[in-house]
C-alpha cells in the first residue's frame, strides 16, 4: 500500500502513527482561547491540530420541532435543539486564517472537517493539506466526492456506518481522484464506551477497503488509543482541550494538556515495542546472553581424572559449552589438568570439537 502524506509527513508502512488533535468546539466561543489551545496543542507533540468547519446553517435549521432536539440521556447535550448546540459549537469561518497561521508557525499540520460543499471552497483557499470527513457526513457523497477532486489526502471516521456506506464513500472518492484514503474506526458516542470501540475491527477495514486505517477516539482516557497501535493505527484522533476546568461542549470527554502529552509520549512507546514479527535476540541482550547456563568445573582435575556430576555443573556465566553436551563428559577422561572455576571446553576431552 502507497504511503500517504499529510504535508511532509508519511503516513502508514509501519511508521509511528500520525497524532492528531481535535480543537472541535473546545474553544468556547473565543478566538484568543483556540489559539491558546493550539499552543498547547504543540506541547504535546502532536502531528497536527484538526478544526471543524461548519456554520449552524449549513448544517442544520433553527427549529424547535421534536426531530431538531438531542433525545438521549446518555449524550452530555440531551434535551438541547441541534441548531444551538452547533451554534455554540462551531468555529466561525473569520478564525481560520490566524488559526492556520498560529498552528503553521508552530511547526504542526492544520486541517479541518468540512460539512458542506462551502467548506470546501473556503479550506481550498487557505491551501488546506488534508481533509476529514466526519463519521454523520460518510453518506453525503456529494461532499466526498467535491473533497476528492481535490486530490488531498481524505480521513473518513466511520462511527456508525453500515459496510455499504464505507464502501460508498470510498468507492465515490476513488472516481472522482482521491487516491490516499485513510478509515478510522469511531464509534459516534460522546464519551464512548470502551465496551463498543470494537478495535479488532481495524484491520478489517484496512483489508476490505486497501485502505491505510486508524482510530478517532471517543473513550475517556488513552488506553483505547494506545491499544490501537498494537493493531496497526497509521492514525489516532483525540479530542483536546488545553484545560479541563474550561467548561465547553466536548470538554468532559477531551484530553488536556499533560494528558495528550503522556499519549504522544506513550504511543511513541508503544510503536517502538512492537518491533517486527522475526524471532530472534536483540543487540540489546548481548550482555544478558553472557549470563546462560553453562558447563564449568566445579572442582580441580587432574590428567586421567573421570568427568563426574561433582566435577562439573551446570551454571551461570554462558563461558562454557552448553549444558546438553554435559553426558558427552560424563565417565569420560580429562585430557589435561583443570582448576575448579574453569569453563569446560572440547580441548578437555583432547578433541578439538563435537562431532556426532
């Protein structure tokens, strides 16, 4: 699978995975916040900081019928209208040039989700290096197929999508050009539970689609992300939030500061213990190696004298001849004379090796 590029930066083929820091609603309404955060973002080590681009309007009506309202005690915006959270929610379209800028001149890639045709537009002219396709907008093909003419990289979240939308969605970004398409795993709830993020379905996605995959993670905390990486995530999306005593729309279920650092710093970890799938010591046991068990004389011989189990023993250091060899020894005569603390040796029999 070709790797992918997130502006000068390779994605997939074992690399370590690309970490990306959802700004989303965190702000709070001000601008000097959402640079605030985007500084803090940088401390952490994150590859890139992701806005949503989006205003009520273009994604919803204000309206106050039944079907406009978040009924779901579960969710952290239950009994709110869609039209106000969004409100609430959305960065205004006017904060994206100096936000671009702020995350640019700290050295991190900057991209968004656009949620409709607009967006694109307006991220094209801030000369955006990737897009996200946020999981609810998988199914608006029309969307995805004006973000593959592009010819960016696509991110595409697939909480809650069915097979068919997947493959829908991929399907219609590879017609119109798309060629670097990455699927994360996410499950559209706000927090998730750990029970329903189903890691084990990555690969899958990975294989079905020949997709490079990820994970966006809704659960609280970095394990589900972590774990992750031992499956293969090229990508993990967290939601951030500089700090938590900020109360904003996702900021109960987003990491903060030392939080998104321990992720960066521990998914670095993480990636480099899984190694490769060959069988074989490290550089780093060498020394370790020293310490097998080995065959010495544990008592002095002289010439002629028998090799018997209270001659010889099986100990640490590895100097001597490997413990399997000892019965060759055994009732046998000692060639030369032999101090007790001597590694045993072929040339103790008077040949110069084993032969079978």
């Amino acid at each position: 699978m070709d790797d992918i590029y997130i502006g000068n930066t390779a994605i997939g083929d074992g690399r370590k995975p690309y970490i990306i820091a959802e700004l989303s609603g965190n702000h709070g309404g001000s601008l000097e916040r959402a640079l605030e955060i985007i500084e803090s973002a940088a401390l952490t080590g994150a590859d890139a900081v992701k806005f949503q681009t989006y205003r009520p309007d273009t994604i919803t009506i204000k309206s106050d019928r039944s079907e406009f309202m978040i009924k779901d005690p579960s969710s952290l915006w239950d009994g709110r209208t869609l039209y106000d959270l969004y409100e609430e929610a959305h960065t205004p379209w006017a904060w994206h040039e100096p936000m671009f800028k702020k995350a640019r001149s700290l050295g991190m890639e900057v991209f968004s989700s656009p949620f409709d045709l607009t967006a694109v537009d307006f991220l094209e002219s801030l000369d955006v290096a990737a897009y996200k396709i946020a999981s609810l907008e998988l199914t608006d093909v029309q969307l995805i197929k004006k973000v593959a003419e592009t010819n960016k990289p696509i991110i595409m979240s697939t909480g809650g999508a069915s097979l068919g939308d997947i493959e829908k969605a991929v399907d219609v970004a590879r017609k119109n050009g798309a060629t670097q398409i990455i699927l994360l795993k996410c499950t559209s709830a706000y927090p998730a539970a750990p029970e329903d993020a189903n890691l084990k379905s990555m690969p899958s996605l990975g294989r079905m689609f020949g997709c490079h995959f990820g994970l966006s993670d809704h659960t609280l905390g970095v394990a589900g992300s972590l774990a992750s990486i031992a499956l293969g995530a090229s990508v993990i999306e967290k939601h951030f939030i500089d700090d938590k005593s900020n109360d904003t729309v996702d900021s109960a279920f987003s990491l903060d500061q030392a939080e998104f650092t321990y992720l960066v710093e521990q998914a670095a970890i993480v990636w480099k213990s899984l190694g490769s799938a060959v069988i074989k010591s490290s550089a780093s046991e060498a020394t370790s190696m020293l310490h097998k068990r080995s065959i010495y004389v544990i008592n002095d011989i002289h010439v002629g004298d028998e090799f018997t189990y209270e001659n010889l023993k099986s100990i640490r250091p590895g100097n001597g001849l490997a413990v399997e060899f000892v019965d060759d020894f055994i009732g046998n005569k000692a060639a030369v004379s032999i101090d007790a603390g001597t590694p045993l040796s072929w040339g103790h029999l008077g040949i110069l090796s084993h032969k079978k």
